[in-house]
C-alpha cells in the first residue's frame, strides 16, 4: 500500500504544470471589455488552441535540436506570440 501511495505523490506534483497552464492560456489571450458571452467564450477557446500547440510544438522542437525531451520550454510563449503576430498580425 505504501509502494502505491507514493506513485501518487509522483504523480501529484504534475498538477503544478496543469496550474501553470491555466495561468499561461491568460497570454494567449485577446484583451476585451465586452460582455457579450459569446465573443469572450470564443477568444478562450482560441487561446486555449494556440495554448495547445504551442505545448505540442516544443517537443517537437526540443526532440529535433537536442534528440531528447525535457519539460522546460525551448520555444517560449513569447516567442510564439511574436511569431503569430509577424506571420498572420494577429496580437
């Protein structure tokens, strides 16, 4: 019981890394005063999509320069933001 028990304290201290995520969506984020629900549920859903890729795109980046994965970002939030804002001008 013990063995098992300690598998989820392992386990445990990834839920930082879900907390943080939350936090970092906030960037991705378009800034607006609207009250119209709709608009503000989808500029979440959007910045939880450019969210999602930028987290599925460091792995890929990080395997192809370094031939390994490690769970601090090579490729930053920021650095994605600038990017998105010089290829389409969204930003």
């Amino acid at each position: 019981m013990t063995n098992r028990g300690s598998g989820f304290l392992a386990e445990y201290g990834y839920r930082w890394e879900i907390e943080s995520g939350y936090k970092s969506i906030k960037r991705f984020m378009a800034a607006t005063t609207s009250k119209d629900f709709g608009l503000r549920f989808f500029y979440f859903a959007f910045a939880c999509l450019l969210y999602s890729i930028w987290r599925a795109v460091d792995p890929l980046v990080q395997v192809e320069l370094t031939g390994e994965y490690e769970r601090s970002p090579i490729v930053t939030a920021d650095a994605t933001l600038t990017l998105l804002k010089k290829e389409t001008g969204i930003g």
